[in-house]
C-alpha cells in the first residue's frame, strides 16, 4: 500500500523556516549596528572628556575593550555565507527527472540541509555579537572605574 502523503505543505513550513533563520542573521545585523553605534558614542565620550589618565595601561585598559568590541561588530556585520534550498538545474539535471514525491522529498531534504547549516552559521556571528556586548560592558565598566576615582 502506497503512502499518499502529501508533502508540500512541510516543504513549504521548511521553507519558511529558512527564511525565518535568514531573517535572525538581519535581526543580528541591526543588533550589531546599535553596538556598534553605541561604542562609537562612548569613545567620542571619552576622547572628549578630561580623563587624567597617569599611565599608558589606563588608556589602554579604556580603550581597547570598545576597539575590540567593534572590531567583534563588524565582523557580526559582515556577509553570512548562507545556503540556500535551490538547485542549479543545470548542475544537477537530474531533479527534473524525479516524479512529484520524490522531488517534494529531496526538496525537504536540501532545505533541512540549508537550516541546519545555516543555524550553524548563526550561532557563529551570535558569539561575535555576544564577544562584542561583553567587550562593551567591560570597557563601560572600566570607564565607571576612572570616572569615580
């Protein structure tokens, strides 16, 4: 006895989960960007500011964790090497050979492989963003430090 499933609707749900995932690496660009935007504000701040900094590791200690922090942005920032689910028919002729369900199942099949790949990719620039947010606070940190002593 012959399944007979029919399987566009979950290619379609898979596809819009990749498209989902692609969107969270956009949401992760604006994020970057504020970061990025606010370590900029802070080292006008503190370039601005009469900081009587008496040693050369003060200003090293203040300065390098918003340097480092956007240089972690812009890496966030830069372009992802997503995959997609599409095929190059011209590579690979062999899809328009594949009846209906077959080719719904290795369309599910390519698509799984792009989310998975692609959320891999994800948690790679999320921990740039999160390296970043953590160089923020500390230079935020240290910059409270010497604005109270």
């Amino acid at each position: 006895m012959q399944n007979e499933q029919d399987l566009r609707p979950l290619l379609t749900l898979q596809q819009n989960l990749l498209t989902e995932v692609t969107a969270d690496g956009d949401a992760l660009d604006n994020k970057a960007m504020a970061m990025a935007a606010i370590n900029i504000t802070l080292l006008i701040f503190v370039a601005q500011a009469d900081l009587h900094l008496h040693h050369w590791w003060q200003s090293a200690l203040l300065w390098l964790p918003y340097g480092l922090s956007i240089v972690f942005n812009i890496m966030t920032i830069l372009p992802k090497p997503y995959i997609g689910a599409s095929v190059d028919l011209a590579s690979h002729p062999e899809y328009l050979e594949l009846d209906k369900e077959d080719l719904v199942l290795q369309l599910l099949s390519d698509t799984q492989l792009a989310i998975d790949v692609n959320q891999q990719i994800n948690k790679t620039y999320w921990r740039y963003w999160l390296t970043s947010l953590a160089a923020t606070i500390l230079g935020t940190v240290v910059l409270f430090a010497i604005l109270i002593v």
